[in-house]
C-alpha cells in the first residue's frame, strides 16, 4: 500500500488519482475539512492526521510499502509554518515510516535546496533531504523545477484569459526547465519501480528550458494576436499577487536553470509534456 502526504494539493491530488488508476493501494493523509471526498470515492483509504501530530503519523504508516510526500507549507498559513511542517512535520512523518518498516520513501523537495540557504523555505527542503537520506530507509528524492500549473498559470494564462497585459518583475529573458505538475506526477510513482532511483536524488524539469518572453510568444501563436507585455523593476510588487509571488518572479531573473532531461526521462520513461501541449490545453479551458 502507498501512502500519500499532501494528496489534497496540485501535485499531490495528480500523484494520488494517478496511483489509483493504475490499480495501487493508496492511502492518503488527510485534515478534517480539506477536499478529499472525491478520492475516497475513487478508492483511497482515508487516515485523518496532520504533520504537526507524530502520533497522528505513525497510525498513518502502519502497513504502508511505500511513502510519496508533497506536504508543504507554501500555501497555507498560521500553525502551518515552514518550521512546524515543511521542517519538524516533515521530519515526524520521515521517523514514523522508518520505524513502521516502509521500504521507499518519495520526497517532493525543490531544486536548489539547501540547509544552508538564507531563504527559510529552500533550507527546511533541504535539512528534509539530509534527515531523508540519514534515515536508513530506501529514498528517492525529486527536485522539480518551476511547475507550469503554477507559475505560468499566475503569470500568463490568468491575466491574458481576463483580457489583461502580462506584467513581468525583470527582463524576462532568463531559461528555466518548467515542467508540468502530470510528469512531476509519473517520476514520483515511477521512482517506486525503478531501482535505479532508489537513494537518488534527482533533479527534474520539463524538455527544454523556457524564457517569460518564450511563453508569451507561444501563447501569442495560439491566441493570433501580440499579447502586451509590462516589465517592473526587481522590488516592485505584482498587482493581486502574495509577495513571495513578487520576490519570486524577481529571483527568476537573476539566474538561469536548465535542466537535460534526456537520461532521466529516458530511465523513467516519461514523455515530457512540451509547453506548447500546456497552452493549448489551458488556453482549451478558457471558454
Ligand atoms: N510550485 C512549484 O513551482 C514547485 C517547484 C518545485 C517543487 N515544488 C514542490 O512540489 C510540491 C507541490 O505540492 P502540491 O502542489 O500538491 O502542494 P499544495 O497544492 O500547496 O498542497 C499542499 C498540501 O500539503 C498539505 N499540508 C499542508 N500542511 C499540512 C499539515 N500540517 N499536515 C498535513 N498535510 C498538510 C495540504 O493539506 P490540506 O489540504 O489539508 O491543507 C495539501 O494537501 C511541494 O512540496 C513544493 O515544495 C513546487
């Protein structure tokens, strides 16, 4: 049986209906008043917990193979702090698998992390990773890169689907690997069957590294027309945006994150989904 950990998020909600389809057992943690109706009706097996109780996660591992964890903290908010659950949650729930016998344990942490990094966040993913690996229990870590659900979303999609300009913080210019949420998907579930992933750490992005300017510019060859473009000095602030959304956009511009896909995705046989395929299919659901 596979638990996961932050199956009522993006990624995580993707990993849970995705292990369900393919036949799995799956149990998932979930809190008493988030949305996780919908995969109970698809199957999953409901353990009420919360990373800041360990009691409430040993209960949850008992009889598990396999752990995939994407809780974090990033979107929520009050006692769900970086502290409480992307460090001392997440650190419980790696304890209680370990001592429940679990013979893989997916993390969901970030490229880039670090214990050492002034950014509370990048450091808590990355004290996760060292506490992972000294564990003792067989790992696998990923480390996506930007997701386009999330930040392409925000970024383009939303305000050209509301007739808006596309507001940047910088040049824009700058080449990430975005990759989409779905294949982030298949290399969290891919990890369980590959033996080549066991104790791996392994960074992941999308099939070629992508500009702001290129994503508006494949958005104007499906739209048909010239998407107008705002570019704000580092420091200012997106408007109707969370700050970190601000400060984020910002970093971007200072530093460029390709990533060759070409053996990890041939090793996990994962056809990564071009950004063009990402447009098309939200610029489908506008109407
Ligand atoms: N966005 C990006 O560009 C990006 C890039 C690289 C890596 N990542 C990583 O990828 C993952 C994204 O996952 P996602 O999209 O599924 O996240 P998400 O949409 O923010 O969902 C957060 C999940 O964590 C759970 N959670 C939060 N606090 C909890 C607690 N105290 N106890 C139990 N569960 C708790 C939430 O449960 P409730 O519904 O009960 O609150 C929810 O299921 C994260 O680990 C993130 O750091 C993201």
């Amino acid at each position: 049986m596979i638990l996961v950990v932050g199956a009522t998020g993006g990624l995580g909600g993707k990993i849970a209906h995705c292990a369900l389809s393919a036949g799995n057992d799956v149990r998932i943690l979930v809190r008493e008043g988030s949305q996780y109706e919908e995969l109970l009706e698809l199957g999953a097996q409901p353990a009420f917990g919360d990373l800041k109780d360990p009691s409430s996660l040993e209960r949850a591992c008992q009889g598990i193979d396999a752990v995939v964890t994407t809780a974090n903290s990033a979107k929520r908010g009050g006692a769900d702090s970086i502290e409480n659950v992307d460090l001392l949650g997440n650190a419980s729930l790696i304890d209680a698998a370990a001592a429940a016998g679990v013979q893989h344990f997916v993390f969901t942490s970030v490229l880039g992390a670090n214990p050492q990094s002034p950014v509370a966040f990048i450091s808590a993913k990355g004290k996760t990773e060292d506490h992972l690996r000294a564990s003792g229990m067989p790992y696998t870590i990923l480390e996506p890169n930007i997701f386009m659900d999330v930040w392409v979303n925000a970024i383009v999609d939303s305000p050209l689907r509301a007739r808006q300009p596309v507001t940047l913080i910088g040049s824009g210019h700058k080449k990430h690997s975005f990759i989409v949420e779905r294949d982030v998907a298949s290399f969290a579930l891919g990890a369980l069957s590959n033996q080549g992933a066991k104790n791996k750490t392994i960074a992941i992005g999308g099939p070629r590294p992508l500009s702001w300017r290129d994503i508006v510019a494949v958005y104007e060859l499906f739209l048909g027309y010239p998407v107008v473009l705002q570019e704000l000095p580092p420091g200012s602030a997106l408007p109707g945006a969370p700050q970190f959304m601000s400060d984020m956009l910002a970093f971007m511009d200072t530093y460029e994150s390709p990533i060759n896909m070409t053996q990890t995705a041939s090793d996990f046989k994962v056809a990564l989904t071009p950004v063009e395929t990402f447009v098309r299919e939200s610029v489908a659901r506008w109407n």
